[in-house]
C-alpha cells in the first residue's frame, strides 16, 4: 500500500472540469449534490487538494478526522489536502464550494503558512460583519473564475491567485496565521521541518533524522516548532504519525502489524507501545471503540 492510500477510503485527485482546467476552481453546495446523485459525498474520502465552503444558509453537518462538525449559517469548512472527511449532511446546504490545488497560494506568508498546517482548524464561525466581506471576496473570486473561463483571453492565474489570498485571508480566525512569537528564520526552519515531516513521517521517526536531512540541530528544530506551533518537534512529529495510524485503524482492516508496516515501525510491538503512549489505548481497543460508536 503506498503511503498516503486508504483501501476503503475514496482517493480523490485534483481534477477541474476540461473548460476550467486551473489551479482553483469554484463550485457550490447545490453543484455538489447535482453532480452527486449517488451520494458518496456521504462517505470517507480523501482528497489531494483544498476544500473551502461557506454556509450562507441551512443546517448540516461535516465529519473531518473523527470530529463531526455542525455547521450552520457563517460556518467556515477548510479541508486541507490528505484529510480523511465526508460530508455526512449537507443536503439542505447553500453556499460557494472552493478548490484549489496544493501549493497554489503564493509563498511565503500567512495564505501558504495556514495552507501548509496539517493541524490547522476544519470548522469555526466568523461574525457577521466580517462575513459580510468574506461573501463578498468569494464573489468577486466567481466572478473571476467565471470569466476565466467563458472568455480565455481575460484569465490571468495571478489575479486568481490573489483572490484566493484576500478570501483566505478574510476568513482565517481572529487568531494570526503567522506566529506570534520567533524570529523570520525560525519560520522558516519549521516550514521545512513541517514540509520534511509530511514526506517522511512514516520513515523517519526521530528529530534527529529530519535534523541531518534539513541541515539544523535538533535543538533548533525544537525551538523553531515550539514558536510555532507550541509543541516540540519531537511532539510535532509523533502528533503527525498518531494521526495517521488512526486513519489507518479507522478506515481499514489492516491489523496492527500492516498498521505498523506501513507507518515504518520495525514490529507491531513496538507500535502498540506508542500507540498507547499517544492515545492512552492499545490500537486494538481504540479501534473496537471507533467500532462500536
């Protein structure tokens, strides 16, 4: 099994329509269920790509990673590429539906930084007077598209791109997407651990391998993502193939050793011992509990 592949879970791979062949792309709820009559919005998938939405009206509900999120008028939905989610209930859903293609928002800055945090939030509201703007930046990206496509000579890929910038920027929670604290070049040492860790998570487990790989000491890793993030690298990292051994337990069959395999442990004891150091269960009783639910 490659990394990154669910047998069970849907993989989807970015793929605009023939006339709308950009690194973005705009749809909507109502398009979604039109193109979606059989319904397999309703179960696991895993796309390659970025899914933003924005619930102008009507209540449902979104499943990302284990969590079921509510959603309702104002909510925001971000699904970043590689996230196991569904649309559980969306059936009474309107509002805008945005692709776009990994690495699209320009680099470096806030847009690339939230795009790039595979923690970052899935769900959260905006006050109505910011979503005001928000509907009113992803119109103006339509608008945009729209015309990108029915009249060629007018698309411009940079215009596309800085509407997506200002859409995201607009709606990111009040927090700052940048870090607060820590100098420029402790970003961007964890840009590249970050980066380095969602490649190689399931064959390099210890900081000090990503230290030799990127070129800094393990120390500096660790301050760089504790600025960062809050958590040291080495937590940063273990975070990272925790998630992943619970998509594999929830959305397979593989037993632990398969489990183990895949995520580049050496024997299945040995990931059961961090299982349960992560997740407080053995994987057999966390995946009797997923079942049982």
């Amino acid at each position: 099994m490659k990394s990154g592949q669910l047998p069970g879970v849907r993989q989807l791979r970015y793929a605009p329509a023939p006339q709308a062949e950009f690194d973005v792309e705009m749809l909507s709820f109502a398009q979604l269920r039109l193109m979606d009559r059989g319904r397999r919005r309703t179960r696991p998938q895993r796309p390659d790509f970025h899914v933003m939405a924005l619930v102008q009206s009507g209540v449902g509900r979104h499943t990302a990673d284990f969590i079921e999120y509510p959603l309702r008028e104002r909510t925001v939905v971000w699904i970043r590429p590689g996230v196991v989610h569904r649309w559980t209930d969306v059936d009474d859903l309107e509002g805008p539906l945005l692709l776009f293609a990994q690495g699209f928002p320009p680099a470096p800055g806030p847009v690339a930084h939230a795009a790039g945090d595979v923690f970052g939030p899935v769900c959260w509201q905006l006050e109505e007077d910011v979503w005001e703007l928000a509907v009113r930046a992803a119109d103006h990206l339509r608008h945009e598209h729209a015309a990108a496509v029915s009249h060629p000579r007018l698309a411009s890929v940079p215009v596309l791109a800085h509407l997506l910038s200002a859409l995201v920027l607009r709606v990111l929670p009040s927090e700052p997407a940048e870090p607060p604290t820590g100098q420029p070049h402790e970003h961007t040492v964890f840009h590249r651990y970050r980066a380095a860790v969602e490649e190689q998570f399931t064959r390099h487990h210890h900081v000090r391998d990503y230290a030799s790989i990127l070129g800094y000491g393990p120390r500096t890793l660790t301050r760089a993502t504790r600025a960062a993030t809050g958590l040291g690298a080495k937590q940063f990292l273990d975070q990272r193939i925790l998630l992943e051994a619970k998509r594999l337990l929830a959305h397979t069959d593989l037993p632990a050793a398969r489990c183990a395999e895949h995520l580049g442990f050496h024997d299945a004891a040995n990931f059961t011992t961090f299982f349960q150091r992560q997740a407080g269960l053995s994987p057999s009783c966390w995946r009797t509990g997923r079942d049982g639910r």
